[in-house]
C-alpha cells in the first residue's frame, strides 16, 4: 500500500492541483475564452450525456481491439519474416517504413470513402497503427536472440519446436509487448479519427457533432474518456507483460 501511494500520490495530486487551477481560471474568463469550459461544466455535461456514452464507447472498443489484433498478427507475421530471411528484411523494410510517412488524417478519409461507414475502414486505421511498432520491437527481440543459448538447445536434440517455445518466444515477448504498449496509446485515437470522419456510433462522432453544435463541454468529455480508454489499456497491456514475461521484471529490478 505504502508502495502504491508513493507511486500514485504525487501525479494524482498533480492533477487535482491542475484542475482546481483549471477552475479559477475558466470561471474568471469564460466571456473571453467560451471555447474552455470549466471542469465543473465539463462534468456536468458528462452528466447529462451519460446515457450515449455506453454505445459509443461499445463501438470504439470493439473497433480498437480487432485493430489491435489483426495489427498485432501481421506485426509479429512480418517480424519473423524479416528476422528469419536477410533478403525479405531487405525488400521489407523499406516498406515497412513507408508504410507510416502517409498521415492517418489523410489516410483515413480514403478508406472510409472506399470501404464505407463500417467497422473495416477504422479497424484498417487502427491496425495500421499498431502494425509498425510491434513488427520492429517483435523483430528486433527475434534478431537478439542469444546464439550460444541456441547452440545449447540444438546440442541436446531439441528440435524447431522446443527451439521455438524456450528461447524464440521468451526472447520475442518483451519486444512484442513494448511494441504494443507503445501502440495503444494511439489506436484509440486511430478509431476515433476514423469515426469523426463517417460513422454511424463511437467516440469520435460523439465528439464531430459536439463539435459542430458548439458544445465544447461535450467535446472535452469525449476527450476525457477516450484519454481514460487509452489508459486502461496500456495498464492492462502492462499487466499482461509482468505476467508472461516474469524474467524480465526480475532483470528491471536487478538493473
């Protein structure tokens, strides 16, 4: 408990600070500044649009986790391509590169007009986000595979499955995960740019018809929760590492 207060008080406390200054400050300009609601109004328009809130979080949700998943298998597909065949790493990467020059803001507008207002244009966003960083943290764990540990599973007869299961899957689970940690923090906001732009629910066309209304408390709350969305998904992404990558929370420690 000691532990977690320590760990926990001072950015919690930070933000209260932030807020109450937050506060003070809009409740003395809001005349000059109507686009920056106080917190207090924010809440209260959480309040009064908390019952849309569920549908809209339901179909962001479920457009960021089948992103994640289709991006994370060809992430890890191209990664042990790349890190198992020197000539596919040569003709790869070089389009695994250009793959993240095109913005998803101009990207996304292209393929809800060529796959239409479902869920495929934002899950195509949302994987497209997460495939870059996973396939270069998967591959880079893949390629520092340690040799002399290879050697000595092959020297007791161990074939390519035990080769697999001890050394090429523990070796690829930490990059895996930082790359998906890294990610999450910008999947969610792939689903909602992709829902601001056409769609029928989810978060960000809460947030475009708060917009155009000129409900800017509205729009901070959608901010808010896709911020909180965010959040608990890197912390369940961070728990899922500690639990199938106990080694490496021991080498953190021992760093």
């Amino acid at each position: 408990m000691r532990a977690t207060l320590r760990a926990a008080g001072p950015p919690v406390l930070f933000v209260v600070a932030l807020l109450a200054l937050w506060e003070l400050w809009a409740g003395r300009s809001t005349s000059r500044n109507p686009v920056l609601p106080a917190p207090s109004r924010i809440w209260r328009a959480f309040l009064d649009t908390a019952p849309l809130l569920p549908g809209h979080l339901r179909t962001t949700l479920t457009e960021t986790a089948l992103g994640v998943l289709v991006g994370v298998g060809a992430g890890v597909l191209v990664a042990i391509v790349v890190s198992g065949w020197p000539f596919a790493r040569r003709v790869l990467h070089p389009l695994l590169i250009a793959s993240q020059t095109v913005p998803i803001q101009v990207l996304a507008p292209l393929l809800v007009l060529w796959a239409g207002f479902g869920l495929a244009p934002k899950i195509v966003v949302v994987a497209l986000v997460v495939f870059f960083p996973v396939a270069v943290s998967t591959a880079a764990g893949l390629q520092g595979v340690d040799v002399e540990l290879v050697e000595l599973i092959r020297s007791f007869g161990g074939g390519r499955a035990v080769l697999l299961r001890m050394v090429m899957i523990p070796a690829a689970l930490p990059g895996l995960f930082a790359g998906l940690r890294i990610s999450l923090t910008y999947a969610v906001a792939g689903a909602v740019i992709g829902e601001s732009i056409g769609a029928t629910s989810g978060l960000g066309l809460y947030i475009a018809r708060s917009q155009r209304a000129f409900r800017y408390d509205q729009v901070f709350v959608g901010v808010a929760v896709v911020t909180l969305l965010s959040m608990v998904l890197f912390s369940l992404v961070s728990v899922l590492s500690r639990v199938l990558c106990p080694w490496q929370r021991r080498t953190d420690r021992s760093t």
